[in-house]
C-alpha cells in the first residue's frame, strides 16, 4: 500500500512540476494584467476541483442515506475536506490577483459571495462532523451535504446569470470566449495536476477515516465487554441472606 | 510579481498544512491501536 502511494506521489510531484513550468515560463505573458495573470492557473484548477470533490461528497452521501455503508460515510467526510481545501485555496488566490487587477481585495457580487456561502456550508459540515455527539451523526451530515451542494451549481453558473466584477468564464463560455491556446494548455494541465494530487490526498484521508472508525467500533466493543464482565461480576455476588444479585 | 509568489506560496502552505494535519492524525490513530492490542 504504501508502495503505490508512494509512485503515486511521485507522478503527482511530476505532473505539478511540469504544469507549474507550464503555467510560469511557457504561457505568454498576459498583455493587460501582466504576470499576475499567472496566479489563473493555480485559482481556476483548485477551484474545479474543490467542485469535484463536492460532487464525490454528493455522491457518497447519497449512498450514505441509501445503504447506510461505513465506507460511503468516510469517503463523504474525505471528499469533503480536501474540497474545503481547496477551496480555501480559491478564496485566498483570488483576493491575491484581485488586490492589483482591481485595486481591492474584495467585492460582493455574485460569484465571490456564493463562493464564500459555498465554504461556509462546507466548513458547517466538517464542524458537525466533528463536535457533535451520537449515533446520528452521519445521517445528519449527509443531508447536510446533499442540501449543501446546491451551490455548486450555483456558483459555476453565477457569472453567466449575473453581471459580475469577477471575469466572465475564458473556457466554455460561449462566443466571444476562450484563450491563447498555450495558456488553455497550461490551466488543463494544472488541473490535471491538482486532481491527481486531490485524488491522492482523498485516498490517504479515506483510509485514515477507516482506521478511525476500526478504532471506535473496537472501543465501542471493548466497553461493552467491560459492562458485560461487570454484570457478570455483580451476578456472582451472593447477599447474606443466600440471595445471588442478577 | 509579488502577488503571483504570495499565491503560489499559500497554495502549497494550505496543502502541506492539511498533509502534516493528517499525518498527526495517522500517529494518534495508530497509537490508539497500540493501545487497545495492549487492553486485550
């Protein structure tokens, strides 16, 4: 196992490596914005994947509340962090290119506040995961993440519904869009990149997941085997009047 | 130029960050299994 990861890895490292080439050395320079353009190919990859890894959190929860499967519950939670993470990422690259494009960190138009919904729902689910208490717990998230991932499409479609400072989309955007075909090259193979890495880094957290739910259920096990010794321990307990408790 | 290296720098942060969190989470995990093998 930890051999495949480790090739894994390794084609990870070199698939980022190649796009990070791509994206800072092989791209033209963007003749408006300059070299701060550049930041695109790390915001919109971590972006399309954090989408990614909602749509896995989706699917899991659903199959979650359909069969109830342990493995579905700990690919949701795996899923859904490295989406938090990456879209973390998004929520900080962007400001970064924002700051000398526009000349502010931040707006409050359609697609930077349904981005910023989208993390919130996303870090609510992780909390719930994570402070509340019960056997219910995990029904309770997947609803949570079937409901949340509304704003997925939400968020990928507000800047064609709606008049947005954020640019209008270079990829799929219809007439009029599109980009240098060096640049397309550089930000498929970001993407790339970053999915794989995504991919890798869900595996190592599902199977983290799995250890962790092992553990409880031998704790859940091993307690219930103390309160079965114990019964047992006061049914051998003989009253003085000859009366045995149990 | 600066905002270009300040993205790529907190994009590796953030993902190196939540690696060694699951790393730490890895070595607490195993070392609960360590001790429920001791219990039986």
């Amino acid at each position: 196992m930890k051999t495949k990861f480790a090739a894994a890895g390794l084609i990870a490292l070199a698939l980022l490596a190649y796009a990070f080439y791509l994206g800072m050395f092989e791209a033209p320079t963007e003749a408006t914005m300059g070299n701060v353009q550049r930041i695109f190919y790390y915001h919109v990859p971590s972006a399309w994947t954090a989408f990614l890894a909602f749509l896995a959190n989706f699917l899991a929860s659903i199959v979650y509340l359909a069969k109830r499967s342990k493995r579905a519950d700990a690919f949701a939670v795996s899923a859904a962090e490295v989406g938090v993470v990456f879209c973390t990422v998004v929520l900080i690259t962007g400001p970064l290119w924002a700051r000398p494009v526009w000349g502010i960190w931040w707006t409050w138009d359609a697609r930077l506040t349904s981005t910023l919904i989208l993390w919130l729902i996303y870090v609510s689910y992780l909390i719930l995961r994570r402070f509340s208490t019960g056997g219910q717990t995990p029904l309770l998230a997947a609803a949570l993440a079937v409901f949340g991932f509304i704003d997925v499409p939400i968020v990928y479609m507000s800047i064609r519904y709606f008049r947005t400072q954020h640019p209008q989309p270079v990829v799929a955007g219809g007439p009029g869009s599109g980009i240098d075909p060096v640049m397309l090259k550089a930000l498929l193979m970001n993407w790339v990149a970053f999915m794989v890495f995504a991919a890798i880094v869900v595996a190592l957290r599902y199977r983290l997941e799995r250890l962790r739910q092992h553990v409880e259920e031998a704790h859940a096990l091993h307690d219930e085997q103390a309160d079965a010794d114990h019964v047992q321990f006061v049914g051998d307990v003989t009253l003085p009047s000859g009366r045995a408790i149990g | 130029m600066k905002f270009l290296y300040a993205a790529y720098a907190v994009t590796w942060i953030i993902h190196l960050s939540y690696l060694g969190w699951m790393s730490r989470g890895y070595r607490r995990v195993r070392q609960e299994m360590r001790e429920l093998e001791e219990r039986k």
